[in-house]
C-alpha cells in the first residue's frame, strides 16, 4: 500500500496534533504550577517583613522635632532627648509627629513633649525641673504613661456594641 507525500503528511500532522497538543498544554499547565508554587513559596517571607515593618511604629517615619529657648543644647542632651522620644514607639501607634519644646526660665527646665498619634488627639505633657536630665526623665515617663493608656483603649474597647448584645439576647 503506497501512500502520496500529501497523505503522509496529513498523518504525520494528524498524530503530532494529537499527541502534541495535550502534551503543550500539560506543559502550560505545569508550567503555571511551578510559577504559582515559588509564588507562595515567598509569600510568608513578605508575611513576615510586613509584619515586622508594622510592628515597628506601623511603617510610619516618626518626625521629631526639638525647639531650644533661651538654651543651646549640647550633644549629650540631644541624645538623651532623642533616647527618650525613641521609647514612645514601643506601644505600636501611629504617632505622626513629635515636637520637643525646651526652655530655660529662672535656672528652671521647662519641658513640654507634644505627641500627634494619627485619628487621636494630641498628647501635651508639661514638666519642670531644676535638672534637664531629670525633666526630660519625667516628662518621657508620663507621655509613655499617656501612651499606654491610649493602647489599651483602643486594643480593649469598653463597650459592646449593639450587635453583640442583641445575638446574645436571641440566642
């Protein structure tokens, strides 16, 4: 039995089309499996930096500013400055801002932290001294204070809302 080269190749087309073309798209298809599995196979690792860029302040870039009056401040100062207003990240707010106002009156320090924490109200703490160290000392315990009490407001609400209390009541 002989076969034309047009009937060949017509077979040759036909048994290539048929093993072939589930071939290609087993392929594609593993091919899809193999690019989805090293997907999520990195997927925790960017979990995890997500994680730690919001437990560290949520992201934000914490803007400090520190205003002398009637004082030049010294090195030493400054970082001792910085130190404290370094300790209000731990609570996890969002804090937007940070002003430092310090002034000299009378030989007396006078310290006054102003601390904005995003959709709150700003925190104001005023504190005198005799000493620098020991008003800034003061003045850092009582915003961290202030700053703990707004965590554990807004981690721990009071109140239940409407909803809960109605499924409680129904069941």
């Amino acid at each position: 039995m002989l076969y034309t080269f047009v009937e060949l190749r017509n077979y040759v087309c036909l048994i290539t089309y048929v093993l072939i073309t589930p071939l290609i798209s087993l392929l594609k298809k593993l091919f899809f499996v193999i690019i989805l599995f090293d997907f999520l196979t990195k997927l925790p690792n960017c979990r995890e930096d997500f994680h730690k860029k919001s437990t560290q302040n949520k992201g934000f870039i914490m803007p400090k500013q520190i205003r002398a009056k009637n004082i030049t401040l010294e090195d030493a100062q400054k970082e001792h400055l910085e130190k404290v207003m370094e300790d209000f990240k731990k609570y996890g707010l969002d804090i937007t801002r940070i002003i430092a106002n310090i002034m000299e009156e009378k030989k007396r320090f006078h310290v006054e932290f102003e601390v904005h924490v995003a959709h709150n109200d700003p925190i104001v703490i005023n504190e005198i001294d005799d000493k620098f160290d020991e008003a800034v000392d003061k003045a850092g315990k009582r915003v961290e204070k202030a700053l703990r009490r707004l965590h554990d407001k807004i981690k721990s609400p009071k109140h239940e809302s409407l909803r809960t209390i109605l499924n409680e009541i129904e069941e």
